[in-house]
C-alpha cells in the first residue's frame, strides 16, 4: 500500500498545473510584481523595506542576482522619484517576455504590461477585475511619468510606513478599471486607496502588491 501511494503523489506531483509555478529562467527575470504583501498593508518598512521585500521573493525563486527595487515613489523633502529607482531597462517577467524596453517605453504607453505579462515573481497571473478575489490594485504612489507626488494629500501611505492612516495611489495590474478612461487604463496611477490598512487596500480590488523591478 505503502508504495502504491508514493508512486499517486508522484504522478500527482507531475501532473501538469498542479506542480507549483516557477520562473521559466529565473536568472533572466527582471520585472515581477509580488506574489504578497509583507503583512502590514501599506507599511513596507519604507523603501528599503519594500526592496528586501523584492529581494526575498525573488531570491526564494532562484533570481536574487540582481539589485531588487520597489517600483514606490516617497513625497516631501527628498522625495524619491519610483522612476529614478529601477535602472534602465529593459525588463522581462517570468516567462522571459518583455514587458518593458526603457523608461520611455514604460512610461510612454507600456504596451507589453498586460494582464497575462504582469505575472508574479513564481510566474503566475496576477487576479484582475473579474476574477475573485480582485487583486490588481499595485502600490505604486507615483504619477504616470514615474514621478512623485508634491507635498500635500498623502500618496504613498506616509511614505511607506503606515499600515492605517493616509492614503497611497495604485495602478491596476491588468490595465482594466470601471470604464476606459486613461487613469483605469493605467499600470502605475489610477486612483488613490481608501486607507493603508489590508482591509482598505482590498476594498477597491487590492492586496498590498507591488511592482519589483532590477535596477542592475
């Protein structure tokens, strides 16, 4: 009996969509969008928290030989432009596929980060209007040039380190939104979130979620 159920698993193992999903070729990826939220919803830890955060999923894959950034702007003095963070380019996902050849091409339309290319650090499609849960709404506290915020209303959930209080602006994953307006349409800055705790962040179809990007 014993050996008839070990042989099960290991037909279950290899069956095709129940092995758990990986890279392709994990020393190519460059672009991912984080598989979960540290814990604390908006809270990263600040930028440097949120970089670990890149770092640690992606070297759990099998890419952490790359210098990991959070695709996050900050606001106030010295205020951190997301754009400015995350190298040159270009950038390709987890099936190797490029979302992105150079900031101008990610700012200027973005025509290759779609749904089916904004896949997490494991390779798999990020869930989107439609699908339950929805997940699409990504931290990003960036303009659409990749610019920060000026001071004022908080867009960046204080910077990155409130869980509660403030607000961060998201864009949607999946470039699809309430109606086909330009900001629903948008990867990096469609509307701000309702708070910074995971129950707001959830409320309008998010989980905390990040864009990481190599800078290297």
């Amino acid at each position: 009996m014993k050996s008839i159920t070990l042989a099960a698993l290991a037909a279950l193992a290899l069956a095709p969509g129940l092995a758990a999903a990986q890279p392709a070729n994990p020393q190519q990826m460059t672009f991912f969008v984080t598989s979960t939220n540290p814990g604390k919803g908006g809270d990263l830890g600040g930028l440097a928290g949120a970089d670990a955060h890149c770092k640690a999923l992606a070297t759990a894959v099998g890419a952490g030989n790359h210098t990991w950034r959070a695709y996050l702007s900050t606001q106030g003095a010295n205020a951190v432009n997301a754009r400015d963070r995350i190298g040159k380019g270009p950038w390709r996902n987890a099936k190797g596929e490029v979302v992105a050849k150079d900031l101008a091409d990610l700012h200027e339309g973005a025509a290759g980060l779609t749904k089916q290319t904004a896949l997490t650090e494991k390779g798999t499609v990020v869930n989107g209007r439609g699908d339950t849960p929805n997940m699409h709404d990504i931290l990003t506290g960036s303009q659409a040039d990749g610019t920060a915020f000026p001071p004022g209303e908080d867009r960046t959930c204080a910077n990155w380190t409130s869980g509660d209080a403030g607000n961060a602006m998201l864009g949607h994953a999946d470039r699809i939104g309430l109606n086909d307006s330009p900001p629903m349409k948008s990867w990096n800055t469609s509307h701000p979130s309702r708070a910074c705790n995971m129950d707001a962040l959830k409320a309008t179809g998010g989980a905390g979620l990040v864009y990481c990007f190599a800078a290297d």
